[in-house]
C-alpha cells in the first residue's frame, strides 16, 4: 500500500470534517464510524484507543473492553513496553484481527535495526503485520549510551529501511510521530525519500494546538493523528474554566469535548485510559457536536503546555515551529 511521494501529493489526506452544525440530530455521522483515507487509500479510523502510561498488567483489559464496545484502532509502541498486552487484549476481545487498525513504533534506540524492530513488535503483539508503523521520534539514539545520538546516523537513513517495510506485507503503512516542520522538510526534501508519511502523530490539544504544522502536514498528504488529546495524566485543561464551563453546558465530560475538537478539526485521536467507564464514555461521540462558536472558543485559549518535551533526547526535536 504503499505511496509514491508525487501520488501523495496528489491525494492529500482526507482530513476535512464531515460534521456540519446546521444538520439535524438524526443526519449527523456516527464519529465511532468515522475513518480519515490516507495517502495510500487506506482508511484509518478516527477514534483509537491509546496506551501510553497505563500501568502493566491494566493495558490487557482495556484494549479488550475498548475492542468490545466499538473500538478499532488500538495505539502502542515499543518504547511502552506493552505491547504483548496489548495482543492479549486484542486475542481476548473475540474481534477479528482484520478489523483491527493496529498501530506501534520504531524506538529510538533500534533505529539501526528497523527491521529487528519490527520483527519484534510483531512478536510480542502476535500478529502478522501491523496497519501502521511509526517511527516514534527523529532521534537516531546509541543504545549502549540513551544520552548520544549515533555519529554516523540518523532519521533520514532510518526511513530509508523503513520504506522497504510495506513490500515485505509486515507493515501495510508506514509514518512518523514527533515531526516538526523543519525535520518534515528535511525528509521529503531528502532524494532517498520515496514515500512519503502517511500519518504524523503529534501532540495536540487546545494547550499545543499547532496549527501550522497540522496545515504542513495537511499540505503534504499526510494525517495529523492527536496524541495527548485530553492533555493527559493531571492536566491544566481540566482546571480551565472555559472547558468545564463548555461541558457543563453540553452536558458531556471535558474529556468528550476534547475529543469532539480535534475530530471535528480533522484529526484522528488516541485518548487513553484503563478505566472501562472512561472507555466507554470516550466512545459516546454520536450524535451532537460542537457549533463554531464553541470550537472558536476552544481554539482561543491562550495558556500553553506540552505533556512530551525533548529535553530527554540527545537531540532537539522541537523547533517552536508549530504555531
């Protein structure tokens, strides 16, 4: 499935949303239903369920719970550590592995040894192929020293490997995550590089809204999927009066209201959780949404907060370039 860089550029993403709030309650489109077509044709769907940071041992039952309230779209990483959880989640759930958008990344420190990478992601989450494979950061890290980046390598080599991926029918799309604009230059503008990404995972939420970068991405062919959509674990956006003001009213969570901004601006979006009420409260997104006054004021919030910075990295990742 995989795209050409000139095919991509003439199928940008799909990212347009479909909602209108001038429709009436029964002609609105079920969000659970709701899929953004990449530039390879594939159909991603909008609502997944995010995985980072849940404690071992809970990622098992809440994959499975997501999975048998609707779910299909599951998010996890090498880097998490959990991924054979997740699997058991997915075996567990009864539903079908071909129904299933399975997504997992490249760590830092493997990026000399992608396809050992991959050989172990798909190990650990006993399956064949994953739907999509992210490489997780543009940091080319020595494993035997997390704080040196590799002297003689670096990202664009990594998606060199990763561009031989899809042929082999291990990965059917492949992308990125944590790409600002400047290292999104640097990759397509790279002659090696012949597909371009089909996703760009960042942060995004109405505190780190990024909104040129979303456009960049937009203008390339490549899908801006949220991570940290409800700004997560102890977030500020829940002490914002504006958001609590906003739900009340609706009456929705805050969480629901989040999630509603960023679908409704044409991202995908991974909110995570262990919690099987916040599961499933994640998931009740039919049938109402947001009016542009309301996303307005959304967008309009002026505090700012990222949940992952670079300062962990041996490199700087992020370049201010965003908004």
């Amino acid at each position: 499935m995989a795209s050409t860089k000139a095919t991509s550029l003439r199928r940008l993403a799909s990212v347009t949303s479909q909602l209108s709030s001038s429709r009436p309650y029964s002609s609105l489109p079920a969000l659970s239903r709701k899929t953004y077509e990449l530039n390879t044709g594939a159909k991603i769907p909008a609502v997944g369920l995010g995985t980072w940071q849940s404690k071992p041992h809970e990622v098992e039952h809440a994959v499975e719970w997501a999975l048998r309230n609707g779910y299909r779209h599951i998010d996890t990483a090498l880097a998490y550590g959990n991924e054979a959880e997740v699997g058991l989640g997915i075996k567990n759930s009864g539903v079908p592995r071909e129904e299933i958008w399975l997504t997992t990344k490249l760590d830092n420190p493997w990026h000399k040894r992608v396809t050992e990478g991959i050989d172990s992601s798909l190990k650990s989450l006993g399956t064949d192929y994953v739907d999509l494979y992210l490489m997780h950061w543009p940091s080319s890290t020595d494993p035997d020293d997390l704080k040196k980046h590799y002297p003689d390598w670096d990202f664009i080599k990594t998606w060199q490997e990763m561009q031989k991926l899809p042929a082999t029918g291990k990965v059917k799309n492949i992308g990125v995550s944590n790409f600002g604009i400047k290292n999104l230059e640097k990759l397509l503008n790279d002659p090696s590089c012949k597909i371009v990404p089909a996703v760009n995972q960042i942060e995004l939420h109405p505190n780190n809204p990024s909104p040129k970068l979303v456009a960049y991405n937009t203008s390339k062919g490549i899908h801006s999927t949220g991570y940290s959509c409800l700004g997560s674990t102890d977030s500020p956006l829940y002490k914002n009066e504006t958001l609590l003001s906003m739900a009340k009213e609706l009456k929705k969570t805050p969480q629901q209201i989040l999630l509603a901004w960023g679908l409704q601006k044409g991202w995908s979006v991974i909110p995570k959780s262990v919690n099987k009420e916040r599961i499933e409260a994640n998931w009740e997104l039919d049938g109402w949404e947001l009016t542009p006054e309301e996303i307005k004021k959304l967008d309009s919030m002026p505090e700012r907060f990222k949940v992952c910075g670079d300062a962990w990295l041996p490199v700087k990742v992020f370049f201010g370039d965003d908004e």
